[in-house]
C-alpha cells in the first residue's frame, strides 16, 4: 500500500476531521495574540494549503476558506501525484466555480512558482517534520517572501520539549519509515522557536489534543 493509501486511513477517522477543522479557527485565532486581525475578505484575498494529504483534507480547507469568503483565491499543492489528483477531480466535481488552483510541485520550490508578496495565509500541517533543518530554514525563507506584508501563516507539527515527547519521537520515525516509507526528523520545541525566530518571525503557540504537537501562527517581522 503506497503513501496515498495509508494516510487515508487516518483521514478517514472522525477524530482526525474534528482535529484539522478545529485546529484551522484556533490559529486564526491565536493571530490576535500577535495584534493581528485576520481578514478574509479583503479584496483579492489569497491563501495557500503548502501540503495536502488529499481530498478530505482539501475540502476541510476549502469549506473553512469559503464560508469567510467565497470569491477567494486557494492554492493547494503537494509533491504526491496521487494526492494531487484527488484533489483536482474534488475541485471538479464539487469546487467548479470557485477560484481554486491545485499544483503539483515540491514545497521547497515556491519562490519559483509564485510572485512575491502573493499569499494572505499559508497553512499546512504536520509538514515540518519531513524536512531537515536546512529544507526548513529554506522553506521559512520561501515562505516571508511570498507572504504579503500583512500576511500570516498557521501550522501544527511535533515540537517535543520533555523526556515523554523524546520517546514519541522515537515511535514516530520508526512510524514514518516503517509505515509510510518516508523519511521523518526530529525538531524539538526549543529548536523550532529559534529557527522561527532566526527566519524573522514572530509567533504564538499552543497545545493540541495529540501530545508534543503543538499549533503555531506566524507573522514576519516588521
């Protein structure tokens, strides 16, 4: 059973649909703590899902995007070919008339596919931890500059900070390998608030119901 396959099992789980759903209004929420207000209706309002486990993930994106805003531009990409083509034929079937690209293409190659200054919100989730820390700094780096002034981003990944969350760690990889044939690493809490804060971000963060995952918002630096 290849990557697609295996991670809609855990999509598929009611628990998973309440996690995401609830996870997305929380971290526009937690922007406020940063001074900021989210906005999606303003004009030419402009949001990019960097990650998409498929389908189901894509429309708990695009319901959460067009019930604040329904003339606003999705972008959703993902390196999987089958993820992509699940979310295409979604968007076809159930999204026609709505302004939605979907694009298959690796995350670290943003800054090559869009202009600077496009997107208003970049989400993604559970992301991070398929990338070292240099393909991060990379990616935070992509991201500010294609982040509009006024911009934010949310994310949720494993961010361990205990002796408990070292083991979890431990299960993870071997998970991630064993399971879904990826390679998985390992950022601690500590060395992702530095790295947010070395890329020249500010940020919130808070718990979720998964132990050592933790929900971030960023907004760059002034």
């Amino acid at each position: 059973m290849d990557y697609y396959n295996r991670f809609q099992l855990i999509t598929h789980l009611f628990f998973f649909r309440k996690l995401i759903s609830s996870a997305y209004a929380r971290g526009i929420k937690d922007l406020k703590k940063l001074g900021i207000e989210a906005d999606f209706n303003k004009p030419g309002f402009t949001c990019l899902l960097s990650g998409v486990g498929g389908e189901i993930t894509a429309e708990l994106y695009i319901e959460f995007v067009i019930a604040r805003n329904k003339k606003a531009k999705m972008v959703i990409i993902d390196l999987g070919e089958q993820q992509v083509a699940s979310v295409k034929h979604l968007v076809e079937q159930k999204y026609k008339g709505y302004d939605i690209t979907v694009k298959r293409m690796n995350v670290l190659d943003i800054e090559k596919n869009f202009a600077a200054k496009t997107f208003d919100w970049i989400e993604t989730d559970g992301l991070i931890e398929y990338l070292d820390k240099p393909q991060l700094k990379s990616l935070l780096r992509q991201w500010k500059q294609v982040l509009k002034p006024d911009g934010f981003i949310t994310t949720r990944d494993f961010a361990s900070n205990s002796p408990f969350g070292a083991l979890v760690d431990k299960f993870r990889m071997w998970f991630i390998k064993k399971h879904l044939t990826l390679t998985g690493h390992v950022h601690t809490k500590k060395q992702l608030d530095e790295i947010f804060a070395q890329a020249g971000f500010r940020f919130v963060t808070g718990p979720t119901p998964v132990p050592t995952f933790k929900r971030y918002a960023l907004v760059a630096k002034a």
